[in-house]
C-alpha cells in the first residue's frame, strides 16, 4: 500500500503545483485555458495516436469488458439519478449529478497515470474505458439536457451529439491510430519520435492543468459534493469490479485497470458541460474539487487492491 502511494505522489503533486500556480494567479485562468486546449488538442492527442497506431483492434476491442464496464458505470449513473429525483431535481440536474458520480478523469489522470503505474499492457483496457465514456455517456448527458428542454429527442440533437463525437479530438486520433495499425504499416521512426516527443507534454501538462483550474473552483454545497464524491471514488469501483470479477469475469489485469479507472475523480469536462449548458455549475465545480482531494488516499488504496488480484 505504502509503496502505491509514495507512487502516485508524483501525480498528484503535479496538480498540487498547477493549483498553486492558479490560486496565486501565477498562472491566471486564461493562461490556464491555453495549456488545456494545447494537452487536449496535441499533446494528448499524439499521445493517445501513439499508442493505438502501435496496438491492434483485437488489444482494445473486448466486448466482455466493455460489458464489465459498461454494467458498473450505468448503475451507479443510475442509483446518482435515482437520488436526484427523490431530491426532486428536474432532468438536467440530475443528469449533471449522474455524470458526476459515474465519469472519471481518464483522458487527462487516467492515461498517464495508470499506463505508468499498472505498465503498457493497461493502454488498451485503459482507452476502451475512455471511448465509453466519451461515446456513450458524452452523448447521454447532451440527450438528457437537451431534449428535456425541448421536451422530445429531435433530429437536431442526434445531429449535435454526433458532431461532438467528430470534433473530439481524443476519439479522432484514438480512431485514426487504430485505422493506422489496422492497415499493418509500422509508424516510420521520425514519426513516431516526434508523436512521442509531443505526447511526452502530456502527463506534466495535463496534470499541470488539473490543478490550475481546480484553483478557480468553488467548495460549496459540501453535502452533495461528499455524496457525489462518495458515488464516483468507491460505489464506482466498487460496481464496475463486481461487473469485472463476477458478472462478465475477465482476466485480472484487465478487471484490475478497469477498476483503477473508474475510482478515478471526477472529469474536468463535466463542468465544462454545466457551465455550457447552465445546469448547477457550482456543484459541479465542488465535486471536482472534493473527489480529487480524497483521491489522493482512495486510489491509491484501489491500485493497491488490484495489484494484488
């Protein structure tokens, strides 16, 4: 356990020195918005081209552990919406709380993080967990906002979703690596320098850019923060490795990085998306905050846990 820890130190010392540099205006939130759109435009982009030009289909397509994965996230997106409406939110809010509990920060945490830790083995699981978040529940929460405001599902919306899906730029270098490996031609060697060169601004940046945005971020509605936080860092895990281990048992590597991603803190983009939208921005903003605070110990504990599977 202590030795997963001392290990995961480094990242989150990273985001420690981003919220710094945000909280004391060292690097102000313009500044703050330049560095993300670069980690999510280049850096993580050819970092993600990378590794899937060098993987194969049959590396990252599984169906059992998207089944796995799948299954656990939609429970518990389904006990956050379940929740809200006894709360009596309306449709949105409770898809903004429901994305909360269930997506985790896996473009940005989770893929340098869990390659470097659990080895490169985990790019594959660790970009499928990816994809579904980004084309399943991406699309959802949009679904949800939008048609309960138009109260019908439009052709407008499908349209909007899958123009979202075109212009992410992770799904496309993701889906453009691995139709480059597909076509059984190695990446000539300038170019795969040059990918790993830029995709090697990735990990610093990204995390950099956790913690400066986290420093413009509010800690109020603390309860629900708590609960929300309370949903994505252990009913997360804890659903998705039953899913894993149980009801569409896979290899234990593979359930062990799966598990990993899901008790990752909530994604930065969901409040991207309330602000966007106008849904409870504030809530969003403190379960960010306080996931990724408590983070610190409860990865750790679970990397540890999968470690040992």
């Amino acid at each position: 356990m202590l030795a997963i820890f001392l290990k995961t130190i480094p990242f989150f010392a990273l985001i420690g020195v981003g919220y710094w540099a945000g909280r004391t205006r060292f690097f102000t939130e313009e500044a703050t918005a330049y560095l993300t759109k670069f980690v999510f435009y280049f850096a993580l982009s050819a970092m993600l081209f990378r590794f899937a030009a060098n993987l194969s289909l049959g590396e990252v397509l599984d169906w059992t552990l998207v089944g796995a994965y799948l299954w656990g996230t939609l429970v518990v997106y389904g006990i956050a919406t379940a929740v809200a409406f006894l709360r009596k939110l309306d449709v949105a809010t409770a898809a903004i709380e429901a994305q909360c509990a269930a997506i985790g920060n896996t473009g940005f945490l989770g893929v340098p993080m869990l390659v470097l830790l659990l080895g490169e083995k985990a790019i594959g699981p660790v970009m499928l967990v990816l994809a579904v978040d980004l084309i399943v529940f991406s699309s959802l929460i949009v679904i949800l906002i939008t048609g309960s405001r138009e109260g019908r599902l439009s052709w407008k919306i499908l349209q909007t979703v899958g123009l979202g899906l075109v212009k992410n730029p992770m799904i496309v270098a993701m889906s453009t690596g691995l139709f480059w490996a597909a076509m059984g031609f190695p990446l000539p060697a300038p170019v795969n320098e040059f990918l790993a060169i830029l995709g090697g601004a990735a990990t610093p940046g990204a995390l950099f850019a956790i913690g400066a945005s986290l420093a413009s971020k509010s800690a109020e509605r603390i309860q629900v923060a708590a609960w929300l936080s309370f949903c994505k860092l252990v009913l997360h895990p804890l659903f998705v490795a039953i899913g894993a281990l149980w009801l569409f048992p896979v290899d234990t590597y593979s359930a062990g990085v799966i598990i990993s991603a899901a008790a990752l803190p909530v994604a930065g983009n969901v409040y991207i998306l309330a602000q966007h939208y106008g849904v409870a921005p504030h809530r969003v903003s403190a379960a960010i905050l306080f996931s990724t605070l408590v983070s610190v110990a409860t990865v750790s504990i679970v990397i540890a846990w999968v470690s040992a599977l």
